[in-house]
C-alpha cells in the first residue's frame, strides 16, 4: 500500500479516490468460465497519475470497466470516492458515472452528427446542467484542451488527436473526481501522442486523479506510477516509471 | 435528463437521417390518410342521402301496395290500393296535411318528330304540396281539371328540355298514346333521387290517365300505385302512420296480413345509414390496418436503428445516461416517427375530403372525431411499436454497447 502523500502539500492525508479490496471478475457460466481479476486489493489516492500495464488479455480493460462503474465485481468490495459501488443499482451507477468519472477511449467514441460543442455538452445534458451554463463550461472544457476555435466542427472535420481532445473535454467538463482512460493514445502517431499527455500531465498538475491503461512504455513514463497486471492479477502495484526500461514481465 | 432536451436529441436523429426517416413515416401517412378521407366521405355519403330523401318533400309518408314483411310469401296478397282509400284518408286521418295519390306508368311522350319514355305520373291538385314540387312558369293541375279529367299537363324541367330545348312549352301539346295533353305548367327542378330524375317527368290528372290511358281499376275503384301522405309535422309521423294502417285495415277488411305498407323517409334512411355506416365501418377497418403496417414498419426500423447506433448507445451510458434516459430517448423518436406521420396524413386526407366534397355531389367534411381517431392512434403505434426497440437500447449492457462494431 502507497502510505506515502507526497502530491497532497495541504492535508497531512490524501483522499482515498478508489479503494479495490479482494475484488474477483468472473466471465462465464460453468466450464468456460474466465477469471479475468483474481483478488485485487489497490489504493489510488487524489491526485495520482497511474498507468495500468500488463500483456494482451492481462484484465486491464476488465479492472477499467470496474473502476469505472460500468461492471460490478463478481465479489469484493469497491469503495470510489468513499461510496460503496459494487452494491449500487443500474441507475446509481449512472449517476456515479455521470458526476465522478471520466472516460476517455481508444476509439474517441464521438457522436458523429453533431458538433463538437454538442459532443462535450452531451454529459452536462444528462446531470441536468441548465442549457446556458452547458454552453459556457463546455467552451471552457474545449479551451482547456485547446480547441477552443473548434467548437462547431464535427468529429469528421477533427484530426485524430483533435477528436481525442474533444473526448477529454467531454470526459473534464462534469468534474469528475476521477479521469480514466484505456489506450488513450493507442490510435495516435507520436507527435499527437505527446500532446495528448501533456493535457494529461496539466490536468493532474491541477489536481485530477488520471488512471490509464497503455502498452507504450513511453507513455507509461509520463506517468508518475505503474500498476503491472498479469492473468487478472496486480503483480507490481507501485513501480517507478523510470525503472520500466529494465523491467521486463 | 428533462423531456425538452429528450425531444430535441430525437429530432436531432431524426433529421439527421430524413430519406430514411420520412420513408418510415410513409406507412403512418397512408394508415392517416386513409381513415381521415373514409370517414369523411363515408359521412359525406350519408349526409347525401338524407338530402336526397329531403327531396321527396317534408315528413313524407308514402303507402304503397302490397306488403314485403308478409310472413305468408306464397300467397299472391292483391294489391287494392284504390283512390277510395286516399279520400279516407285524407277525411279521416287527423294528423296529417294532405294527401297526393298517385298512378303511374312509363311511357312515350311525343312532340313533334321528338319522343322520349318518360314517368307520366296521373295525381291530383294536392301532388305539388306533398312532394314539394314548384311550378317554375304557368300554373298546376286544379282540382276541377282533376275531377272532370282534363287533358292538361304539368312537364318536369327535364322532359321539356329535352322535348322543346330553349322554346318555351306552355300551350304547346304533347302526345301519350294517342292522346294529347296541353302543357299548363313547368316544374322548377328538383335534381334527382338515387339516380333517379325526378324532373323527367309528365304530370297529368289521375283521374284523365286512369280512365283514358291504363284503365286500371279493381273491384274497389281506381287502382292507383302509391300514395303520398305529408304529416302536420315530423313528430306526427308516428301518429299518423298508425292511423293510417288502422283505417286501412279497416277499408280492406284485413284480419291476418296486411295488404298494403306505409313507409316513411326515415326508415329508408336508416337502411342507407346502416349500409353507408358498415362501408364505412369496412373502409376504415382497411385504413386501421395499414395503420398497423405503418406502426410494424416504425418498430423494424427503430430496431435496426437500434443495432447501428449500439456504440452510441454504450457511450451515452458510460458517460452516464440511465436506462430510462435511453428508453425515454428511442420512445421518443418513435413517437415522433408516428405522431409526424399522423399529421402529415391527417393533412392528405383532410385535403382529400375538401377536394371531394367540391368535385362531387357528396357533400363530405373533415371529421372532427376522424381526426382525433387517428391522432390518438398513432400516437398510440408510436408508444407500441416504439417499446420494444427501446426497451432493446435501454438494456444494453454498456461495456458489449461500446465494443461492438
Ligand atoms: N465479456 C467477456 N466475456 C468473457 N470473457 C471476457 C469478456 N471480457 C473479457 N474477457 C476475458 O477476460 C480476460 C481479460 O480481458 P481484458 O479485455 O480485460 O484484457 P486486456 O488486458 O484489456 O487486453 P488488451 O490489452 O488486449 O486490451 C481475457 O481473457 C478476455 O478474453
Ligand atoms: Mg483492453
């Protein structure tokens, strides 16, 4: 367990934002069954950067869907932000979705038809943000990742990297206590990639608790600390980013 | 989410799919369409033949010879409906205003090289009441000519047209059978009754055609075809169709089946309502189901809309719609989908009905309940067909939503 708080300079103890403890995912019935998390027990504090690192098939995106509210625990107990949410119903989750965390994917995930305006304020529309108040953090949310001179293209008039900071908008502008990401960077060049991470970087910079799943070691660097799975299993909890050349798994 | 921004989403979709769109609200128009044009023509038709029926004259009862409903088909029942029997009538009945008999036959009527088979109805002075007749030029037949058999006519506006074209046939004369009439009086035009013409026609003085032309008479008198009878008023009717039958039982000496029947306007309507009434019932039933079709045609395309929009469905959950936003979000393009359709159908028909009504005789509108029939039906369709695609979109599970391809 990480007990040091060096992030947190104000209170003597950080915030506790995700609390695993012996949590298990199974995967299907009978013969075929996949134990894709086995007993993962992890803390991440308010205000870390983590990266999420383990082979093909290792239970990284399973652990993000968990953290994330989108799939309950076979068994375990998961504690976000100090709420209990592996007893939680379908629509407390989608609140706990809408107002805690973020997401940001691989594939963008944008709706197509509609701005990028639109696309950001979609989240706020479903938390009941009055529509005047929707428009002026969504064009702060953009500006913060800066597009701000990008509000009325669709995704099909966006680069990669520009859908993708639309994405982080959306994913930012509810304030969630926790951005989650899974291979964020996966479909970008390395020049996009680094910008990408930079907006990572700023945001954590100005408190936001990031959690993402990535191959790249050189993304993982960025990071300021390594979670290893492997099988469904966290086998390094707190690696360094800088000692990944060496390490090998 | 509130509904307003619900409402705006599925519009949004909605019109950002408008081929696709407006060909599944194809099935709404038509289903629309066809139940507003049906009823409103359906009763269009209906209020035509209560016009029609207006024509014969004001609370008309007419006694006719013989008697349909007679439970004894085999026997021949003769039919003695003589002047006798409208003299009573008119001196015994109280409830009633005059009484028209009538003898009629068809035949040629000639003039000149021109001859043509018309209706000569034989009557008396009182005819032109009873059925609501107007002498347009000259004057009608007069008791006088009536009792000493005169050879005077009265020519329907049809008949002269036909027979002298513009020329005008007062004191003119015609021939029927070799016998010849002066023209007295033109009828002022009447329009027809159920395809027939009522302004083609001769009239002359039942007592001239009976005696001169048919000569039909029975042991009792003078035969004559039916009897026309106007009521003092239309809530005597009932009254005097009963003291009718009863003086007429007594007349004929009846015991068992009547020999004569009295029928009235009304129930000759209610006949054609009841068969314009289950037309209209059939149409209708036709135009409900292509409402049916339309509304199956909403539910299959919100289910491949369903199946498309998968990853935007997982999306909008993860970022934390619920499944009720989700529900609420398809019902509502559906509803939009049929409740569209029903308007742009109640339109069509509506202008369906007013482009009949001026083009034909039926004098059909838009109706009132028709409309509000097929508002609350598709919107019905819309709510119906729209669950179960919804329900389907709702339960997506939002992690296989955003990993489907
Ligand atoms: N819905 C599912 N049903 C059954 N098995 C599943 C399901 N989702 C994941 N799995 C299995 O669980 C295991 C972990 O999958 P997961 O997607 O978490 O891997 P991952 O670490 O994200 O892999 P990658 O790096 O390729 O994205 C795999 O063996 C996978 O086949
Ligand atoms: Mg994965």
């Amino acid at each position: 367990m990480p007990s040091d708080n060096s992030h947190s300079a104000v209170s003597h103890k950080a915030a506790v934002i995700i609390r695993l403890e012996g949590v298990n995912k199974v995967y299907g019935l009978g013969e075929t069954t996949v134990n894709a998390l086995r007993d993962v027990n992890l803390t991440v504090n308010a205000g870390e950067y983590c990266a999420i690192m383990g082979a093909s098939g290792s239970g990284k995106s399973t652990m993000m869907n968990m953290i994330g509210c989108l799939d309950r625990p076979t068994t375990g107990h998961y504690y976000l932000d100090g709420e209990a949410v592996a007893e939680m119903d379908d629509s407390q989750l989608a609140h706990v979705r809408n107002r805690k965390i973020g997401f940001v994917f691989q594939q963008f995930h944008l709706l197509s038809q509609v701005s990028a305006l639109e696309n950001v304020m979609l989240p706020m529309i479903y938390a009941n943000v009055p529509a005047a108040e929707r428009k002026e953090r969504a064009i702060a949310a953009l500006q913060q990742v800066g597009l701000g001179d990008r509000l009325n293209n669709r995704p099909n008039q966006l680069s990669g990297g520009q859908q993708q900071r639309v994405a982080i908008a959306r994913a930012i502008v509810n304030r969630p206590v926790l951005l989650l990401a899974d291979e964020p960077t996966g479909a970008l060049d390395s020049k996009t990639t680094q910008e990408i991470l930079e907006i990572f970087g700023n945001l954590n910079t100005k408190g936001m608790t990031v959690v993402m799943v990535t191959h790249e070691a050189e993304v993982a660097r960025c990071t300021r600390r390594v979670i290893w799975f492997r099988d469904g299993q966290v086998i390094h909890e707190n690696l360094k980013p800088e000692d990944l050349m060496q390490a090998t798994f | 989410m509130d509904l307003v921004e619900s409402v705006k989403m599925a519009t949004a979709t909605l019109t950002g799919n408008r081929l696709r769109s407006a060909l599944t609200m194809l099935g709404m128009i038509i289903g629309n369409a066809s139940v507003v044009a049906m009823i409103g023509i359906g009763e269009g038709a209906q209020r035509f033949a209560a016009d029609q029926f207006k024509s014969l004259g004001p609370n008309v009862l007419f006694i006719v010879p013989g008697n349909d409903n007679a439970r004894n088909r085999t026997l021949n029942i003769p039919k003695t409906l003589v002047l006798g029997d409208a003299k009573a009538i008119a001196e015994q009945v109280p409830s009633i205003n005059d009484v028209a008999p009538q003898l009629q036959n068809q035949a040629p009527v000639v003039y000149g090289n021109k001859r043509k088979s018309t209706l000569v109805i034989g009557t008396t002075e009182r005819f032109a009441i009873v059925r609501d007749y107007n002498v347009a030029r000259g004057r009608f037949i007069t008791q006088q000519e009536v009792q000493r058999g005169t050879p005077v006519a009265v020519i329907g506006s049809k008949l002269a047209e036909t027979l002298f074209g513009t020329k005008n046939p007062l004191g003119e004369r015609v021939r029927v059978r070799g016998l010849s009439f002066k023209i007295i009086g033109l009828l002022a035009s009447k329009g027809s009754f159920l395809g027939n013409n009522q302004d083609d026609v001769l009239l002359v003085p039942l007592s001239t055609l009976s005696s001169r032309l048919t000569g039909r008479t029975s042991p009792y008198g003078v035969e004559v075809t039916f009897i026309s009878v106007s009521a003092k008023d239309k809530s005597q009717m009932a009254a005097a169709k009963t003291q009718i039958t009863n003086l007429l039982r007594l007349r004929h000496k009846i015991v068992t089946e009547d020999d004569f029947t009295v029928r009235s306007q009304d129930e000759a309507l209610s006949i054609i309502g009841a068969v314009t009434g289950a037309l209209t019932i059939m149409l209708v039933a036709i135009a409900g189901i292509s409402l049916l079709v339309g509304g199956i045609g909403i539910m299959n395309i919100m289910l491949v809309s369903v199946t498309e929009r998968t990853q935007e469905i997982g999306l909008r959950k993860a970022i934390g719609a619920t499944q009720s936003d989700i529900l609420i979000q398809f019902l509502i393009e559906s509803i939009i989908l049929s409740a569209a359709g029903g308007i742009i159908g109640i339109m069509i028909g509506a202008g369906t009905v007013v482009m009949v009504g001026v083009l034909t005789p039926l004098k059909s509108s838009v109706s009132m309940p028709a409309i509000a029939l097929a508002v609350s039906v598709s919107g019905g369709i819309g709510v119906f067909f729209g669950v179960v695609p919804a329900q389907r979109a709702a339960r997506l599970d939002p992690i296989v939503a955003l990993r489907s391809n």
